[in-house]
DNA sequence: CGCTCCTAATATGTCGGAGTAAATAGGGAG
DNA sequence: CTCCCTATTTACTCCGACATATTAGGAGCG
C-alpha cells in the first residue's frame, strides 16, 4: 500500500520530464500522452487500446487514473469504449479539433501541414467577417482593450511570450466586440494555431515584416465605425500571415 | 496491434449511431444532467458543486463514476476542481460552446435566444465561405453525395427526421468538399444548431417556404465550378433561414 | 498589535480489488 | 452449412482506504 506514493511521485516526475505542463494531475498527463500520441499518428483511427489493465500496468498508473484519462479522451471525440470491443480510435471527423487541448496536442509534435493551412484558411474567413461585426458594435471599452493590448505588442515584440500574448488579445478583443459567443470561442482555437506559427516562423529565422502598421489599420477601421474598411484591413492582415507562414514552412 | 479483420466500417458507423442519446453509461447520464443544469443556468460560472461525497450520496452513485462525469465536463472547459476548494463552474468564455455535445445540453431545455442567433451568424459567414471553396474542389464523388441529400431531402421533407438528417448530409457533403478539416469539424455544431431550430420552427407551425429550389441553385453553382455563385447562392440560403427563424422566435 | 510560520482539517486525487453487464468468439445442435 | 447457445473477455460500476494539496486558524515572534 505505500507503494502507491511512491509510484505517484514518479510518474509526475517522469511525465515532467517529457513535456512541461501538459497537466498537473496524473490523469491530464496521461491524456496529454496519449492525445498526443493519436494527433501524432502514432495511433489511427480504427486501431485498439489495449485493455484497461494492460496500459495501465504499461504506464504504471492505477486504472482508476487511466479510466479518467479516457473519458477526458472520449469527450473530446478522439475515442471510444465499448465493452469486449475495447477503446477505439474514432475516425478524424468525429475529433473534435476546434477543442483547446486538442489543439494543444495537435501542435505538440510537428502538425501537419495541410491541418494549418485548414486554420488559417478558417482564420481567413472568420476574422474579416468579425472585424466588420466588431466595427458596427464595439464599444469604448472593447477599444481601450484593443487598444491596450497594441501598445503591448509594440512594447514586447513577437519574439517573446508577452507580446504574442498580446497579439491575441488584440485578435480577441475584436472577437469579443462582435457580441458573439460562437466566435468568441474559435478565437482560442484560432489563437492557438496562430501562436503556434508565429514561434514556428522565429524558429526559421523568418520573422518578416512588422505586424504593428496591419494591425493599427485594423484597430482604426474598427474605431471609426467603418466596417468594410475593418474587414478589408483584417483580410490583408490575415493573407500577409498566410503568405510568410507557408513560405517559412515549405522553406523548411 | 489491430487485427484487420474484424473491424469494419459498419462496426464505426454504428457505434457512432448510438454515442448520441442522453448517455448509456452511467457518468454519462449524469454528466448529461449535470451538463444540462448549468448550460440552462441552473449553475452560473463561480458556483461551486458541492463536494463529491455529498453529490454523489445525493444521486445514489459512487465517487468513481460521479468523478468520472467531472472529469468529462472538466474536459469540455464547464468547471475546474481543485483539491480543498471544490469544483466550480468556469466563466462561460472558457466553455467549449462548439461541442456537439454541450451544443445538445444547450438545446436540451429552452436555449438562450442570443446564443441561437451567435450560431446562426457564424452558419452565415462560414458556409457561404465554404460553398466558395467547395464550387473550387469539388469531385464527383462530393456531387454525387450532395445530389443523394438533395433527392432524400425531396422524399422526406424537413417535416421528419430523415429529411433533417438529409439537410445536414447536404451541407456537411458541402464542407467536406472544402478540404477543411477545421471547416468540417464546424459542421457538426452548426448543423446541431440548425436542426433544432428547424425542429422548433415546425412546433410553431411556421413551416413557411419549399427550401429545395435554394438548395439546388447551390448544387448547380457548386457542380458548374462557379465560385462567387455558389457563395452568393449560400448566401440566400442562410439568410432566408435566419429571417424565417427569427420571425418565428419572436412570434413566440 | 501585526506579521510569519507551522499545524491541522478538509476535499480532491489516486489506488487496487471485487462484482456486474455486455458483446464477441467458438463450439455444439439441427 | 446455418443457427443458437455457452463461455470468455473486457469494459463498467462500486467500494474503502490512503496520499496529496490547499486553505484556514492558531502559535510564536518581532
């Protein structure tokens, strides 16, 4: 019985090991894991998990643990259980991949390609219509936000954490602005991708263009109240991300 | 280790025919009960659940599967549990609103009315989008699946299920031939979103115009290649949808 | 009197074992 | 060869115990 501490304390060491923050709970980490290893395609739709006890010996947790993981993997769509059938691989369209974690896991490894060229085609769609809805009902306080988080990207660059993380409060306050829920919530999928690449272009040693001029057309379209102008500010913007990412990732 | 043999298409499509439902398993039930109360604002974003021993005694279930329909509603950003502060419900900005599921908890009671209309204008500004690429990279085999949903969609009307299951079989074909995933997987929340509101429309005995000929002029734009016809075509669509829904949710 | 640190209480997290239900595989009867 | 029945495998559920982490309250000290 006082094996289970120790055995606790090591898996978290192990799993921190690996990668830092995938969750602080064993279950998180282990869902991490395995989330990662599907988006990885080390496992593909169709194949089986081994049995409960099987894995959870494998990977030195109780089935308890295990169990818990899986249902975080179940109701992301990524799995599913049955008795005698064992827990499967569900094909990719029932993945919820708009899904914060998933995405998580989706950009933990090396993503593919093809799927960033999907965000960022969605992210073409999505944010010019949302920047003329943000246009027609922002307030003043949406662009104090706006407005805040401009000043930061100026003050830290994309080179740090600090102004990418303003960067998407840029994209998101504008989001929020549009008054609309269902948007709102793509922003963080979105953000993601976005985040993702931009580190990815710094990697590559591409990082191109300064970001600040777009963006402040952007903000003074939206300020103005003119909505085809904020829309047609935000395609430029977007299509310019578009065009250096996919030149630093082929470059590669 | 998958043994090819045994597992076959059918195997996946019926066992992604009875995922949905209210929840075979037990977690599953109460995480659909628990799902359901705070979706329809019976828990608002701070509350916390009384703690697991006592919620547990209180539905006649053990902690272990209590836990586990925690852990599901943990996974789709509802609530967050820490040790000693108890589980809470998170503010409605980290919830997974595009989640087949928690979109079903959403429409399980009376949903918010501005939450519909969040839905209905993310529909009117992704499928015109996505109609546009779809006129671009469309194959044969997407033109055949969208002609099949168009015959069904005759044969039954909206009026049953089947025909509703046709509409949606009609627009997902749509963003399939996209080549998105990230656009693809927007279709199972969208077409959740319409269904219902399709399904209330004719409670409200307000069933008003033939959608079929909308549908085709999109099929025939998508099937000649035109790009800005198919868009504009969609375009109609969504907003004859959106101007019947709307009118019937405020004659209410 | 106020601050810091330590201790204790409490609720979540983890564990492993027992028993139940379901679905498949394999064998037996027709 | 087909159909049904049985047996086994596996996930699902429950239980009781221990571990861990966070908070709250009190002791000690400046």
């Amino acid at each position: 019985m006082p094996e289970a501490g120790f055995m606790n304390e090591d898996a978290i060491a192990k799993s921190g090991d690996e990668a830092r923050g995938p969750g602080r709970r064993l279950h998180g980490a282990i869902a991490h894991k395995l989330g990662t290893a599907i988006l990885s395609g080390k496992y593909v739709p169709g194949d089986i998990l081994s049995g409960e006890v099987a894995f959870a010996e494998e990977l030195q947790v109780s089935r308890s643990a295990y169990r818990e993981a899986i249902q975080v993997l179940t109701a992301k769509g990524l799995v599913a259980s049955r008795p005698k059938a064992g827990t499967r691989v569900l094909p990719r369209d029932r993945w919820n991949l708009l899904d914060p974690e998933v995405l998580g896991w989706a950009f933990a490894g090396e993503p593919d390609i093809e799927f960033v060229r999907s965000l960022f085609e969605l992210r073409a769609i999505v944010e010019p219509a949302a920047a003329r809805l943000a246009a027609q009902r922002r307030d003043k306080e949406d662009l104090k936000t706006m407005k805040d988080a401009l000043a930061a990207m100026r003050r830290h660059t994309l080179t740090t954490e600090a102004g990418r993380a303003a960067d998407r409060d840029f994209h998101k306050a504008i989001l929020q602005a549009t008054r609309n829920d269902a948007l709102l919530v793509l922003s963080a999928s979105i953000g993601a991708a976005v985040n993702w690449t931009t580190q990815f272009k710094q990697r590559a040693r591409a990082l191109p263009r300064n970001p600040i001029p777009d963006h402040v057309r952007v903000y003074d379209a939206i300020a103005a109240g003119d909505a085809a102008g904020a829309a047609e500010a935000m395609n430029v913007l977007v299509d310019l991300a578009l065009e250096d990412t996919h030149s630093s990732m082929v470059a590669k």
